[in-house]
C-alpha cells in the first residue's frame, strides 16, 4: 500500500485531484502481472476512493487460505460477481508469483497428511520466519508453474489443494497446467470482471489528496466540492 501511496503523492504533486487511490491500485496490479510475464487485461477509470472503510461482514465474507471446500470458495467469490468456477481457479493462479509467512498455511503443516506437506512442516520447525514461495515450479514468474505444481499436489494453502481435490475445479487445473495461454485468457477475463464489479454505494467518494490511508480532510473536501460544481 505504501507503494501506492507514493505514486499518489507523485500523481497529485503533478496535476492535482485527477486519479484516485483506487485507479492507481487497478493500473498497478495490471503493470505489475505484465512486468512479471502475465497477461494484460483492461481495467476500468474513475473509479472514486471511498470516505468510510468497508463493513467488517464484507472484509471477513473474502475466503482464507485455509477453506477446504470448493462449494465454499465458489460461493465467496460470488459475492464479487465472479459466480463460475474457471474465476475461482483462474484467480487462484495469482498464487504464481508472491510468498507467504507459515502461519498462513498452519493448518496445512499441521496435518502433514502428504509428502510436500511434511516437506513444509519441516521447513517451517527449521526456520519459522521463513517465506515459502506459492508457486515452487517458477515463483518468480507469471506463468502456469503453480497448476504444474498442484498436478503433483504441490500446493502450498489448503484453498490451492481443494482445486485439485475436486473433479470439476481439477480439470480446469489441468487445462492450465498444459496451456499458459488457456489460463491467460481466463485470467484476464476474470480480471476484468473483478475490476469491474458492482460497488455495493456505486461509485461515490471522492480523490484522496493527503494520503491514501484516510480520508481528506474536511477543507479539502470543501474545496473539491466547489471545483466539481464550477466545472460542471
């Protein structure tokens, strides 16, 4: 986030109240799976910074990494207006590129119920402070490596290990471990779906000129007020 904050601060610096905290996030998650080698997708502009936090109910409704259940993660991806399936395991291939720290996936190391698991249970009692890479074919890559990986249940969340669990979700998986293009072409698609999602306010707030960390204050909002009225 604090990333996004600093081109903010550069983007207001140079032309003032002209995009939000939210643009900037959809056009650096893009320009961050292209300079990785995924592929580019389109995401929608002027979208406005929200002036509350989102409700509790709605953050703790996203799954977690520890969700077993295929008909669980379909249903908590509906909620974002991706109801198939191929956006659950398509969108799971971001798991291609980043790391996670052991407590994120305990619950796996505690069961220990395959080789690679017993594999990251040992990694994580030797050094628990490490970072284990999502995808151990290719992690530093936005390719297919992490459903080559699952084929071999090489997955390191309990949520990647249901996708290979599950006779339907499995087959995608497979389509994607063959083809980086198949999993491509889905995953901009389903993308730009999530980008595009229904607000649940629709699309009010306002450009964030301080910080992206909270709201403007009440001056700035005055001002912007005016300026939207004059320019109307």
């Amino acid at each position: 986030m604090q990333l996004i904050e600093s081109i903010r601060a550069k983007a207001d610096a140079a032309c003032g109240a002209t995009v939000s905290c939210a643009d900037i996030t959809l056009l650096a998650t893009r320009a961050a799976v292209v300079a990785s080698g995924g592929p580019w997708f389109p995401v929608p502009e002027g979208n406005l910074d929200s002036l509350a936090p989102a409700a509790q109910s709605k953050v703790f409704d996203l799954p977690g990494p520890d969700v077993a259940s295929v008909a669980t993660l379909v249903g908590r991806f509906a909620t974002r207006g991706l109801g198939q399936v191929a956006d659950l395991v398509a969108l799971s291939g971001a798991h291609t590129i980043g790391r996670s720290q052991c407590d994120s996936f305990s619950d796996r190391t505690q069961r220990s119920d395959d080789t690679f698991s017993k594999k990251l249970a040992a990694n994580c009692t030797k050094r628990p402070t490490t970072l284990q890479n999502l995808d151990v074919v290719t992690p530093d890559l936005f390719d297919n490596g992490y459903y080559q990986a699952l084929t071999f249940n090489q997955g390191v969340f309990t949520s990647d290990m249901a996708l290979i669990k599950n006779k339907t979700t499995a087959a995608i998986v497979k389509q994607f471990a063959l083809s980086k293009d198949a999993f491509f072409t889905q995953f901009a698609k389903s993308m730009t779906k999530l980008a595009n999602a229904p607000k649940t306010d629709g699309n009010k707030g306002e450009i964030r000129r301080v910080s992206c960390f909270r709201t403007n204050p009440k001056g700035i909002k005055e001002e912007e007020d005016q300026g939207f009225a004059a320019s109307a």
